[in-house]
C-alpha cells in the first residue's frame, strides 16, 4: 500500500486552463503539504494543513486552492495556469501538529505538471 | 529570514570513500534537522533526524552531526557504494513549527 499517494504522476495542459491534483494518505497523520520544486529542484512549501484546517500560505497566489474534505485528503486545484506554474509538486504528509515539526514527513512520488 | 545552504551542488566519490555532505543555516535555531535522500522522479525520502541536544545520530552507515553553535549539520556515508547515488536534502523547521523548510541539495555520485 503506499502511504502517501497523488495523481496524476504527469500532466501536460495548455495555458489559462484549470487542473487539479489529488493526494490522499492513509498514515493516519493529521498534518499534510504540498510542496513545489523547480527545475533548479528548490524543494519549497506551499501549504500546510493540520485536521482539515489551513495552517500555512507561503505567499501561493490565489489562482492556487488547496481543499482538504478530510483529513486523509489535500487537494490542490490550480485555476488559470501559467506557463511559470510547470513544476513537480509534491504532497506531504507527517504526524507532526502543525506547530512543530519533530517528525519524518513522508513524500508522495510528485506531479509534474507542464504548462505549454 | 532563515537561509539553509547546502555547500555543494554536486560530489563524485570513489565506491568505498566516505562520502560528506554539509548543511548550513542562518537566522534561526531550530530544535530539530532532518535528512532525507532524493532519488529521480521519485519524492524525498526521510533518512535521519536529529535534535539540538544531541551531537550525532547513526543509522547503519549513515551518520549525522549537528553543531548548533557553528549551525552547521555534516552527513556522512561511509563505505560508500553506487546505490548511494542520490541528492540529500538538509531540512529543518521554519520558525513557526509549521513546515520543513528544505536546503537545495547536494547530488552524490558514487562511482565503482
């Protein structure tokens, strides 16, 4: 079973579209992410939510909407792309609160998203 | 803000050699830093954490150290082999506990 799964594992769209990108984790955990990393491989935080509840923005520009319909669940829909946008993004997930984080966050294998 | 650098982009080591990777960061004091290794197309993948009071961690041949007066963490893998050919990332917690922030890597290539 894998632990923290998203999809899809590849996604090419045009600009000005709208796409969405799964993850679920079955850890049981109460803190999920979502990371982007560049093709300079910067691993950066998107988001953070613990139990369903918005943690962290790290300055993501709205057209960027995480929705977590529970706790196993971190969504990321993405409206209006733009070619800036391609990127892996990646969904975490670890047992940590959400206001410390003294444990191991487990990675899902990433989106590669390409805007063209 | 806080800044985690990771001094080299990439290391070639002979299989057998101890492979050293450093981490450095600034403007903060975390409690905590974690490793992980990166392996193409796939996701990080935790490998060793280690908190401000202890001075070093050992897993298998892995071994991490954590300096917090020179803020610096130093990974090692001893009798390094090809399958260790990787990236390793550096993290640690941002300042709010909230998230890991991430060193940009460091890319080994062990070569037989």
């Amino acid at each position: 079973d894998t632990a923290v799964s998203q999809t899809p594992k590849y996604l090419v769209t045009q600009m000005g579209n709208d796409k969405s990108i799964k993850c679920e984790q079955n850890l049981g955990h109460d803190t999920m992410y979502w990371y982007k990393q560049d093709s300079k491989k910067f691993l950066k935080i998107m988001f953070s939510y613990n139990n369903k509840e918005l943690i962290i923005n790290e300055t993501v520009p709205n057209r960027f909407s995480p929705k977590s319909p529970d706790k196993a669940h971190l969504n990321l829909h993405i409206n209006s792309l733009e070619l800036g946008d391609s990127a892996v993004y990646f969904c975490a997930s670890s047992q940590d609160t959400g206001r410390s984080m003294n444990t191991e966050a487990f990675f899902g294998q990433g989106t590669r998203l390409t805007v063209v | 803000s806080q800044k985690i650098e990771q001094n080299s982009e990439a290391l070639n080591i002979q299989e057998g050699k101890t492979a050293t990777l450093t981490c450095n960061y600034t403007n903060y004091s975390p409690a905590y830093l974690q490793w992980y290794r990166q392996d193409p197309g796939r996701g990080p993948v935790f490998l060793l954490l280690i908190r401000e009071n202890e001075k070093e961690k050992r897993k298998e041949r892995l071994k991490v150290t954590f300096d917090t007066t020179l803020k610096q963490s130093l990974f090692h893998i001893t009798a390094s082999q090809p399958a260790d050919s990787a990236t390793y990332l550096c993290a640690l917690s941002n300042q709010a506990g909230t998230a890991l922030i991430f060193g940009k890597g460091t890319t080994l290539s062990v070569s037989s």
